[in-house]
C-alpha cells in the first residue's frame, strides 16, 4: 500500500521541489542553490534544478525524455560556440526541448549535486568524478540514470543535430555513436560566412539619415545549413536583389566583437547588440525604418518569395498601413494570381 501511495504522489513531490527550487533560487534563500557564474547566457529554456539527478533522470523519463547535463566553463570558446551557433538554430533547439530536459552546470562551480549513486558532490568535484576533460561536455542518461552517451568537445551543428537524432532514436548498444554518425552526417555548413558585395563595410554606424535608406541588419552564424541556403537561393534572386538594393545591409555574427554604432546611437560590440535584440535563431534579419525604429524581424531562414516579400514590405512603408506581414503577403500573392501570374511559396 505504501509503495503504491508513493508512486502516487511522486509526481506531486516533484513538482513541489521545482516550485521549492524556483522560489529559492529567486529569492537567494540557499546559498548552494544560487546559480554557478557562467561567462556566456545560458538558453533560457534549460530547467533549473536541486542538481539531484535520480530525480532529474526520473522526472524526464515521465514525460518521455532523456537528461542532457551540459558541462562548460567561463571563457570557453567551444561553450559560445555550442550555445551562440548550435543553440541559435530552431531546428536543433526544437528537438532538443522536445526530447531532453537540459540542465547546465559549470566544471569549477561550486554548487552542491548528488549524482545518481548516491553522492553529493559540488559541481567541479561531479566533474572530476565524471571525468569531464574538455568543455562543452554533454552527457545524456537514460531512464534508469545511466550515462548512455557523451559528446566531449564541440560538435558542429549538422553533427549535433544527427548526434540528437540518435539519442532520441536510441539505436544503442546495437549501434554506437560513431557509427551512427558516419552513416548519417553527409552536409555540412560553410566554415565561414558568406561574402556578399552588397554587404556595408566597417565602421559600422547604422544610425539612419545618410543615405535615407531604411536598413537591414542579418545576424548569422558559421556552421549554418539555413544561412549558406539563404544566401545561395534567396540573396541571389534577381527579384531579391532588386529589394536589397533599396536598403543599407549590415551582417554580423552572433559572436563578433566589432563595434557598432546601433540605430538608436548606442556604440556596443555587435555580440552584445544581438544580446540586447535577443536574436535566438540563424539566420536572423531585423529590419529599420528611415527613423531608425525596428519594423519588421525574420526569425530562421524563410524561402525567397517570403524573403522578397520583406524587403519590399519595409521599402514600400507597407507596414506603416499594414502592420500585418502575413496579411501583406496574402494581398501580394492575391495580386500576383488574378494577373495570371504562377505564385511560388516554397521557391
């Protein structure tokens, strides 16, 4: 009787020590449970936690999922690159939240944990025990709180995402990682981004009024499928280059220190500007007007005929009268077809 009330209420208990863990780390009530100093922002949707992994591992396999315990450190160039360029793109962040519960800890933090035997170790000493050598480290467990893979190191985006589609298919022990991986990674993302001659040149003071061009700022990332796709399928349109002709167009990565002057006159690194934006997603294009007020925002790469659409949305001061996108696309498309012209979406 008393094994089947604790099941019972087991679900009950743990969401009780996650509301317990959230009023605690809001009010700074336990020192241990104060989040460990990280030098780059942590995606917003990784779970905050009392660091008790049975519980964690438990918790995840109720709704279906898998823990993914991050490991990275201040400073580390292949953590920014993991959170700032893998964590970017909305293709490996949906199928990361849908499969896995992440939770992030900091390998010479000091935070308490206690580890799936039993032990309570801080983090820096889970680490050790763990032995976690390279940052980004991801281990993922399994239902029972078992370790059932580790990505050490930084995995570009196309090797993550198929890493995660093996996790989440779970062809192990019958087939390992590696093998996994060399059966499906075959495309890979440019290692830099792409030249393009429309493109401003530094110094960067984006604030309107020399040319009376609104502006178009793209922030991309190296590695980025989408990004390379954007620019070979989208930015090469004639009709799309007739828009881009209309602006002044910034790009910049989601990392890079160059200074920039912004639209509203603040000088920042274009690193702490897409912070401020709060660009989540590769490609990104935040679009001002001529009195340097952002009008319009493209959110992860859309196909040309949306991409035009855009441009020409903001050129045209359309969103002055419609402030709905879709609905100007829908009037464009309309227009297009009763002239018995052939309206391609997807191309």
């Amino acid at each position: 009787m008393s094994k089947r009330l604790g099941s019972l209420f087991q679900p009950v208990s743990s969401f009780l020590r996650r509301m317990a863990a959230c009023v605690l780390l809001l009010a700074g009530a336990a020192n241990a449970q104060v989040a460990s100093p990280h030098a780059l922002d942590i995606p917003a949707w990784f779970t905050e936690s009392f660091l008790d992994f049975n519980d964690e591992a438990a918790a995840a396999a109720r709704s279906g999922k898998r823990l993914m315990l991050y490991f990275g450190q201040d400073g580390c160039p292949y953590c920014r690159e993991l959170l700032q360029t893998n964590f970017s793109q909305k293709p490996i962040v949906d199928k990361t939240r849908a499969n896995f519960v992440a939770i992030a800890l900091n390998i010479w933090g000091d935070r308490e944990t206690t580890w799936t035997d039993g032990q309570r170790l801080s983090e820096k000493a889970l680490a050790r025990f763990l032995k976690v050598q390279f940052t980004p480290t991801l281990l993922f467990l399994g239902t029972d709180g078992r370790i059932v893979a580790r990505l050490s190191g930084y995995y570009p985006p196309h090797k993550f995402s198929a890493a995660l589609d093996y996790l989440t298919t779970q062809p192990e022990p019958q087939q390992t990682l590696a093998e996994y991986l060399a059966q499906h990674v075959n495309e890979v993302g440019q290692a830099q981004l792409n030249a393009q001659p429309f493109l401003m040149k530094p110094p960067f003071d984006l604030r309107r009024g020399g040319s009376g061009k609104p502006l178009a700022v793209i922030f991309e990332t190296r590695h980025c499928k989408a990004c390379d796709e954007m620019h070979r399928e989208g930015l090469r349109r004639a009709d799309v280059r007739a828009q881009l002709a209309r602006f002044d167009v910034a790009r910049f990565a989601l990392s890079d220190p160059t200074e920039v002057t912004t639209p509203a006159g603040a000088r920042l690194s274009a690193q702490a500007w897409a912070r401020e934006l709060k660009i989540a997603y590769t490609p990104s294009i935040v679009f001002f007007d001529a009195g340097n007020r952002e009008v319009l925002r493209i959110e992860g790469y859309v196909r040309p005929f949306h991409l035009g659409s855009a441009f020409e949305y903001v050129a045209q001061g359309a969103y002055r009268n419609q402030p709905e996108f879709q609905r100007f696309l829908q009037a464009k498309a309309e227009r297009a077809r009763a002239k018995g012209q052939r309206v391609e979406l997807w191309k």
